[in-house]
C-alpha cells in the first residue's frame, strides 16, 4: 500500500527543509523503446536531476535512484514522494535500502509533485515529445540538466537551484 501524502509531515509541504524528493519518469513515446528517465527535485532548492532507465520497471527506478543517492552524502535523501505508478512498486525496498519514507501522491493529483511535473516540463523542451530516450546521450541530458539547474529562479532569491542545493549540503556536514 505504502504511505499517503496525508500522513507527510507538514514541514515538507511548505519547503522548509532540506532532503525531501519529488520522483518521476519521462517516457519515450509509445512503440518506441521501452527507455526512458527518472526524475528527481528536492522541493526546498528546485535541484533537478535525471538518470536514464532502460524500462519503466521497479528494478531500473531502484537502480536509478541508488545511481541518485550515492552521489551525495547521508542525508540529502530523507523522503520521496511519487505517484502510484507500477515503477515504484520498489517503495519498500527503496525505504530499507536508503533509510527514506516514501509517499504516495493521490490519484490524479499531479499538482501534489508539482516540482517535479515543472522540471519535467523543462526536460520536454530539450527532448520533445516523440523524442526515444535510447537515443539520448549521456552528455546530451547532463547539458540539459546543467541548463535546468543553472537558471536563477525568483522563488529562489534569483538563486539558482544548484547554488541553493550545494548550499543546503554544506550544511549537512
């Protein structure tokens, strides 16, 4: 079953912490490949960031988020939350492995991960929808992410998300 959102602590909804994730995918288009890529932003600093997945299954969003988290220390991921798609049927796993609670958005509610459907919005103006995630480079991606993150942002100061994230993580040392 899995947490709701209801049960979410307060503190997260209005951004005041710092470790608290908003998770997705961005698919290729129907009868294309199956590839696609996980997404991730941490709701207090906007930072955005997405691996490529082969498939859309549990085992490629449990890989791909391990890819995620062993990038920065402890601590940077303390919550996740995401809708009920079959790719996080891996939330117990992910919640053992990584030491994280996960929640589940209600059904037809994108607006509860509305961070998260903002960056992937961003994402779909460098790789429109149509664009085989297959085809994709590595590269390609990190220069779209790079352009993503590296934007001033007025909810941020006119911070950028990756000034805000990197500040956030100084302080978990």
């Amino acid at each position: 079953m899995g947490k709701s959102i209801k049960q979410r602590p307060k503190e997260i909804r209005s951004r005041e912490t710092f470790g608290h994730w908003e998770l997705d995918t961005v698919v290729s288009s129907r009868g294309k490949s199956k590839a696609c890529v996980a997404t991730l932003i941490e709701r207090k600093t906007r930072l955005y960031t997405a691996i490529k997945m082969s498939d859309r299954t549990a085992l490629s969003m449990e890989i791909a988020f391990g890819v995620a988290a062993s990038q920065y220390p402890q601590g940077t991921f303390q919550t996740a939350t995401t809708d009920r798609g079959k790719e996080f049927a891996c939330y117990a796993s992910l919640e053992f492995t990584h030491n994280i609670d996960v929640y589940f958005a209600d059904p037809y509610s994108s607006w509860q991960r509305g961070s998260n459907e903002n960056g992937n919005g961003l994402l779909r103006e460098f790789f429109p929808k149509g664009k085989d995630f297959a085809e994709v480079t590595d590269d390609a991606l990190a220069t779209a992410l790079n352009l993503i993150n590296n934007r001033p942002r007025k909810c941020l100061g006119w911070k950028t998300a990756h000034e805000s994230f990197m500040n956030a993580l100084s302080h978990l040392a």
